[in-house]
C-alpha cells in the first residue's frame, strides 16, 4: 500500500508557521467535524492528534484529479489508513510544543476491534460501520460521514488509550495536502548522508543537503525500503523534514509575502480538517512567543521493530506501559506510586530455570525472557530430577505470591512444592509442552515487549526544529 508518512508535518505548519499573522481566511477555510469525544485542555496543556490519512480525495471528499494523483504517484487506489500519528502537545503558556510520533504498525488494542495495527483504526473502524448502517438502510451520503466520524472516533480513543492522554483536539490532512503546502512555502531543505534510489517511494536523492519541492519531498518521507530501521527511519525523516520546515518558517519569514499566503489558503481549505470545537485563531495567538528551538520532535519506544502475529503479519510490537512512562517522563507527569503486594515485585523473585524437554537452549531463552520482566536471574540447566511431561513452577510454599507471579509470567504454569528450595527463591522446569514467554510458539503471541527476538530500538535523541540547516539522516 501506498502511504503518507509525513502528512502531518503540514499541520506543525499551520499551528507553528501562520501563527500571529493574518490568518483569518486560512482559518475560515479549513473543514470543520465535531462530535470526536474530545477532551478540553484540562491537565495543564493542549493535547493535538495530527493525522496525515492515506486518502484520493481531498478535505471536502472530492476526489482528486488525474493530475494530481500523478503528482502524488498514488495510483487509483483509495483508503483511509492513517500512515502517520503524531501526538502534538502545546503546554497553555503556548513556549514550547512537543511532537510524538507513534509507528503506524504500532500492535494495539482498538475499541471495538481487538489487536491491530494502529493506522487500521480508522479504516478498519470505517468499514465496518459503513456496512451496518447501509445494511440498516442508512442513505450512502449519510453512511459514509457517519462511518467517517467513527472512524475517527476509534482512532482518537485508541491514542488515548495507549498514551495516557486525553485528545483536546484532531487535525488531519490528506496526501494532496502535504505536496500544496510544502510547494507554498518553496520547498524544504534535506540532508542524506547517503544516496538513495528506492523505486517504490519513488525516493531517487543524491547525498547531502538538498532543496525539495511537494513531489520529490513526498518521496523522501514515504521512503521504508532499503532503510536500516524501515518504517522507524521514515519516521525520522518525518521529523527532520517537520523540524526543518518549523526553522524555516519561525526564522525566514517565509509568509511575509501576499502570493505565498495566497497560495497556503488554497492549500488549507483543500486538504486541513479540524475539529469544530478548536478556536484556532485563539490557540495560534498562544503561540507568539515559540521559537524553533522550543520545537522537539520525540517517537514512543518500541519493544520489537520486528514483531509478528501468529497469523504471520508483520507488526511493530510496543508496551503500552512503558509507552505511558515514557509518554509522562516526556511531559513532565510523574505516574502515582504503587505499593507492590509483598513479594509480587519481580525484582525480589530470584529463579531458576532448567530444561527438562528435547529443545536445546529453551531454559537460556526463558531465563533471557525473565530478565526482561524485572526477575532476578538465578541457575540456568537441564533438569536433573525425576523424568516430567508438564511444565510447572516449583516453590517452597505453592501458596506464596513470588511462585505466582512467576507462573503469571510464563503464562499460568501451575505450581508445585518442593521443600528443598529456600523461601526467597522460585524454580521453572520446562518440559516439551511449553509455549510461553521464550519459546517459539511465545514470540508469535508475546506482545509484552519482552519476546527474546525482539528487534529492540534505543529511543532516539529528540530533533529539535532550532537548529542551523537540516540534520543529516538515512
């Protein structure tokens, strides 16, 4: 499927880059929804999802014209995928603005769906409640703005739920929209540290520093093949690309000139939906005082870039979580201290893991997989004892919290006594029926981050929008 991967980024230019000027017919043009169950800035800062959607139509749901899907290498095919999230987060005082990007692969839970992939929660979530409605007799006109809204809905409750933060306000923008607004403000500058030439993103770059039109900047953000980090470096390439045209715009005075605003309010009133709810002249005007710098541009961790269901689809595994711990450091939230149960902390459990079936190496990849966990690493062997057929947990007290939340961990082994071990320490004996964390069959279904095949990411440094020219990336 063809995708958008830096769609938003035109939206960090209209919240960023039209600010404090006149504004007035840019803002009047934009498409406006409501209904989206947002929140209302209550916590302290303006929460704003910028959705760049995988879609031939423009904001209005005309279809585009032969020329521009040529313009956009985009084919006749049609979808409402989102391809790019980022959740953007604008303290009230309006000085500084931080812009989370979360991998469309993201595996997640959607309301109403299950576990899938976060940029299906729109799509997904549309089509199926087209059909229903239109099974109920619903006109198409209103099946498809309905189906439309709940899509939305889905995907805004979906970020919510995996972030820890309430959406205050949902703005979106089509493929058309990121080619009319970077070609209005006469391109963005790039830097490659190596020449690229991918024929399916249409990405054909020299290395070094280059000046993009709409067109060829498409490109470059849409780019995953060929990349060391595949859609995580499109992701960093996003965030340049969204760095580098806030720079341009704070520091250059790029919309000093009448014909370039001209050009933004087609733009805008083409490709830009917002909610209905958001006073965006009001909210720009908090922006004043924003600089580049003040700009940072951060992605949630991720526990395996590699992931796979046990369908067989290829997914990017994240811990929702560490996800929120991550997400609080970020914003300055600290999550409420918990009491652990007494010995329900896996840093106090100290266990032994020994190999009692014909897998060789099971009892070192179960023990990996419960150092992942928090566990406290102890004997790793084969198994000695008496001849078993069943994976179990053994303790000296089967009734203690440390045995159970060891056997929670590896998927509800039961748990046996045995007297010869000491009241601090738990044993694992895992025979050729096991299928938990570390196992084969456990990396299909482990999405907790913790699979021991798992592709980690270190986070990377956050790109800031301060400084002096383009960064130079993959």
């Amino acid at each position: 499927m063809r995708s958008l991967a830096a769609a938003a980024a035109v939206l960090v230019l209209v919240l960023t880059g039209f600010a404090w000027r006149s504004v007035d017919a840019l803002v009047a043009n934009i498409e406006r929804i409501g209904d989206l169950g947002l929140g209302g800035g209550r916590d302290g800062a303006v929460d704003i999802l910028l959705v760049g959607v995988d879609s031939r139509t423009d904001a209005h749901g005309n279809p585009l014209s032969d020329r521009e899907r040529a313009i956009l290498h985009a084919g006749d095919e049609s979808g409402t995928n989102t391809d790019t999230i980022v959740l953007l987060r604008v303290p009230n005082d309006g000085r500084s603005a931080t812009a989370i990007s979360i991998p469309r692969d993201s595996y997640v839970d959607i309301p109403g769906l299950g576990m899938g992939k976060i940029n299906s929660a729109y799509g997904a979530t549309k089509a199926a409640q087209y059909v229903q409605l239109t099974e109920q007799g619903v006109s198409e006109t209103d099946a498809q703005r309905q189906s439309t809204q709940a899509g939305r809905q889905a995907l805004i409750k979906t970020v919510a739920t995996l972030t820890g933060l309430t959406v205050d306000h949902y703005a979106e923008v089509g493929l058309l929209g990121f080619v009319l607004l970077t070609d209005a403000v006469g391109g963005v500058e790039v830097c490659l540290r190596n020449p690229v030439d991918e024929w399916m993103s249409g990405a054909d770059f020299p290395a070094g520093r280059q000046r993009l039109d709409g067109s060829r900047a498409l490109s470059f953000v849409r780019q995953r093949h060929n990349l060391p980090r595949g859609d995580i470096d499109r992701i960093v390439r996003q965030q340049v690309f969204m760095a580098q045209l806030v720079q341009q715009i704070l520091s250059a005075k790029t919309l000093s000139s009448p014909g370039t605003l001209h050009k933004l309010s087609d733009a805008v009133g083409r490709t830009i939906v917002v909610d209905e709810g958001w006073d965006v002249l009001a909210f720009l005007q908090q922006l004043k005082d924003l600089s580049g710098g003040q700009v940072t541009f951060e992605t949630i961790p991720v526990a395996d870039l590699n992931g796979e269901t046990s369908s067989g689809e290829s997914v990017v595994e994240v811990e929702p979580k560490a996800v929120k711990t991550y997400i609080a450091s970020l914003v300055g939230e600290v999550e409420p201290t918990r009491t652990p149960k007494p010995g329900s902390d896996p840093a106090t459990v100290t266990v032994n893991v020994y190999n009692a079936g014909g897998v060789g190496g099971l009892a070192a990849e179960v023990a990996q997989a419960l150092s992942a966990k928090g566990f406290h690493p102890g004997a790793v062997s084969n198994y000695t004892g008496e001849r078993v057929t069943s994976s179990r947990v053994l303790a000296a007290d089967p009734s203690s919290s440390k045995a159970k939340t060891v056997a929670t961990a590896l998927g509800g082994l039961p748990i046996l006594a045995d007297p010869t071990l000491s009241p601090d320490s738990v044993s694992v004996v895992l025979a050729s029926d096991y299928s938990g964390p570390g196992s084969a069959a456990g990396r299909l279904f482990d999405f907790s981050g913790t699979s021991t095949s798992a592709t980690p990411v270190p986070p990377a440094p956050p790109i800031d929008a301060g400084q002096n020219g383009p960064k130079c990336v993959n």
